[in-house]
C-alpha cells in the first residue's frame, strides 16, 4: 500500500508559493495593523470627552469671575458656558476628522 510518488509540475510549485507568499503578506499586514483593544477605545473617548469638558469648564469659571467682578445686565457665566461648550465640540469634531483620514489613508496605502 505504498503511494507512488507523483513529480510536481512547475505550475504546481508557483502556485503553491504564490498561495505561500500571499497568506505570508496577510499575517504581516495584520500584525502591522492590528485592530486596537477595547482600552485604546476607551481611552479615545476619555481624551475627546476631556476636549470637550476643559472649554466648558473654562468658560464657565471665565463667565463666573466675570459676573462676581464686573456684574452687569447680563449673565456672563450662561453665555461663556455655551461657548466654550462649542468650542469643545468643534475641537473635538476636527480631531475625530482628522484620525478618521489617517486611517482612511493608511488604508488606502496598505490596498496598494
């Protein structure tokens, strides 16, 4: 019951490593890319919230030394609040816009 052994052909071999060098290609690139932890995640939403919470803070503590030194017809504390509110978001909105077209582009250069 001895299998006689068959000469691979020549397309045999460069198919077999054509298959080796693409699934080689594979496992390198998801090392090199490898998809981030539930920490990282965790971590990038503490650092948008905090670029979202220092502006408000500080308008709010501005607002409230305003309205305690120079009291006026108007609240300074609500408006500087609001404010720094906006700023915060519009911070944060440019910061996720900018990693999200790093990532699009390193994507697009590991397609390549």
């Amino acid at each position: 019951m001895t299998e006689t052994a068959k000469p691979k052909s020549v397309n045999d071999a460069s198919a077999f490593s054509r298959e080796v060098s693409a699934k080689t290609a594979r496992k390198l690139r998801a090392r090199r890319n490898s998809t981030p932890g539930v920490w990282f995640g965790l971590g990038m939403m503490g650092l948008i919230g905090w670029s979202v919470v220092v502006p408000t803070l500080l308008g709010a503590a501005l607002g409230l030394w305003l309205d305690k030194h120079y009291s006026g017809k108007h609240a300074w504390t609500l408006a500087l609040l609001v404010a720094g509110l906006a700023i915060g978001c519009l911070n944060a909105w440019h910061w996720v816009a900018k990693e999200d077209k790093a990532m699009r582009e390193e994507q697009e250069d590991d397609d390549e």
